[in-house]
C-alpha cells in the first residue's frame, strides 16, 4: 500500500508535464497604450482564448510598442516573431493600397458605411495576407475624424493659409487641395503646438483632442466624420494551423466576438470623448453645407488620386462598397 502514493505523485507528475507540453504560448505586439479601447478589447480577446482553449493557448499581450514598434509589428507576424499582432491598415498603403482605402476622406463617413466599406475591404485582405503567410482575425475602426479650429469655419475658404497639423500623407494632401500651410507635428507635440500657434486646424478623432486637452486652446470642432481608420488584428499562418481544431474554433470564434464588442467600444470612445470636450467648453458643430460641399469635393479628388494608384483593385473594391 505504501508505494501508492509515490505512484501516484509520478502519474500527477506525468500528468502535469503532458499539459505543459500542450500548452501553445503566443506573443501578440500593439502599438497603443493598455488603456486604450483596442488595447482593452485585446486583453478581452486574450482571456476568452484562454478561457475558451482550457488553457492550451496563453497568449500575452504586449502593449505600447514594448516588443515591437508599430512599423515593425506586421512583419514580426510574417516571420513568426510574434504569432499574432493590431497593425494601422493605413499605415501599409505604401505596400498595397487596399489598405490605405478607409484612410480616403469621405468614402466612408459613418460606423454604417465604415462596415460596410470593410465587408467589401476583408476577402480583398484575406487574400493578400494569405499570400503573405498571415490571416486577419479582426478588425475595429477609430472614432470618425473631425476638424479642430481655432476659428469659426464657414467653408474651405475660410482653412486658407491656416497652419494645419498634418501627420500622413492623406493629411497634408487635404491642406494642400483647400489651401492651407500643412505642418507636421506628432500626436505627443499636439497640445504644445496648439498652444504656441505652431498649429491652428488639424483633422482628428475626439479621443486625439481630448488626450491633448484642446479644450484649452480651441474652440471649435467640427463633426465631419471624415473617416474611420481600422486597426486589424492579424495572425501567423502556420502558428494558426499548427493548433488543434477545438483552439483554432475558440480564436475564431473570440475574434467574432472581439470585432461585435470593438465596433461598440469605438462608439462609445467617440461619444464620451466629445462629451467631456463640450462640458470643458468646446463647441461639437456639424459642418455647414458649404464646408461639407467642399470637403465633399476634396474626397472626390483624392479617391480619383487613390483609384490611379490602386488600378483595377481599388475599381473593384470601390464598385463592391457602392453596390
């Protein structure tokens, strides 16, 4: 009798081993902060896997560019760095335009068009990313960009010769079709910018003026929903494929649910955020007919720019959202 229990620490040794050896660890790099929504909405993600897979997939989340910058975290998926990874799609329009469309002004203004606009972008994605070794899980937009301004904006006339902060390329393209003095400065410098008359106008999400406090410095800001750019959530192929059936369904089905509750936490980010600049004494205006006539127009120039890069792609995804 005695050996029993020698025997049966041994088989809850065994047991033990066997389970760490069926453990999966991923790693999963983000560019933002842990307080932000898509950051939270990671972490989220994370636990229902684990939860979900009983344990067998632990993936960590490093956020605030700890493990790889935002530049970076595309390519450290491609290569099996990191299993998983939340890139900008804009950020890649360089390397394929497909990515850059929710970045054009005015194609898609609203969360409804911004879904729609990605259930045309996606297959286009999955199969890119395909050939590139990757999948896309999911995707969530930030809040609708709108216009901050120190002073009163009846139309595009009135952004003439304004110092207007530009931080892309689509940025400073709108500066230089409405006649404004394009000056780039990076979202750490906005405040100070603002606040030193390096800046006048810029083209921004709430949650961006209010992490800058520009209640302090500006006046107006109008709700020009000009786009919704998406981070995506993208991962290794071969790091998908190498688990079992049941883990493969437990991501799937928590990244359906990631991007239902990233959509809703985008809302309310957008909401809040404008609510706490009005209370702080910022007027949240929609933009007059002729300032929305002439934005209008800007986005008409720029998607015809975009569609005589993008070719037959951008055609195609443009003719599949318009449907």
């Amino acid at each position: 009798m005695r050996t029993t229990l020698p025997l049966l620490g041994a088989a809850a040794a065994l047991a033990f081993s066997a389970a760490a050896l069926a453990q999966t660890k991923w790693d999963l790099p983000t560019a933002y902060p842990a307080t932000n929504f898509h950051t939270e909405n990671l972490a989220q993600f994370v636990a229902e896997v684990d939860k979900a897979s009983a344990g067998k997939l632990k993936i960590t989340l490093h956020p605030n560019a700890s493990l790889f910058k935002a530049p970076e975290i595309k390519r450290a998926v491609q290569g099996g760095q990191a299993q998983a990874g939340e890139i900008l799609l804009v950020n890649f329009q360089n390397e394929w335009q497909i990515y850059g469309a929710d970045g054009l002004p005015f194609l898609a203004d609203s969360y409804d068009e911004a879904a729609k606009l990605w259930k045309a972008q996606r297959p286009m994605l999955e199969k890119k990313l395909g050939e590139q070794g990757m999948m896309v899980l999911y995707a969530v937009p930030w809040p609708p960009q709108g216009i901050y301004s120190k002073k009163p904006l009846a139309s595009a006339a009135d952004l003439k010769g304004i110092k207007w902060r530009a931080y892309s390329p689509a940025t400073a393209r709108i500066a230089e079709l409405v006649g404004a003095q394009p000056v780039t400065v990076q979202a750490a410098e906005v405040s100070q910018a603002f606040a030193t008359g390096v800046t006048e106008s810029m083209m921004s999400s709430g949650s961006t003026g209010w992490d800058a406090k520009l209640y302090e410095q500006v006046k107006y800001w109008y709700d020009t929903q000009a786009w919704l750019p998406k981070n995506a959530v993208l991962v290794n192929k071969a790091a998908f494929d190498a688990l079992d059936a049941g883990t493969r369904q437990a991501v799937l089905k928590a990244a359906a649910e990631a991007e239902t509750r990233g959509w809703a936490m985008s809302k309310k980010a957008n909401t809040e955020t404008l609510d706490k600049l009005k209370a702080n004494g910022m007027e949240i205006l929609p933009p007059s007919a002729p300032l929305k006539a002439d934005l209008t127009k800007v986005g008409e120039t720029m998607l015809k720019e975009w569609l005589d890069k993008a070719g037959p792609e951008g055609r195609q995804l443009v003719d599949a959202y318009r449907k």
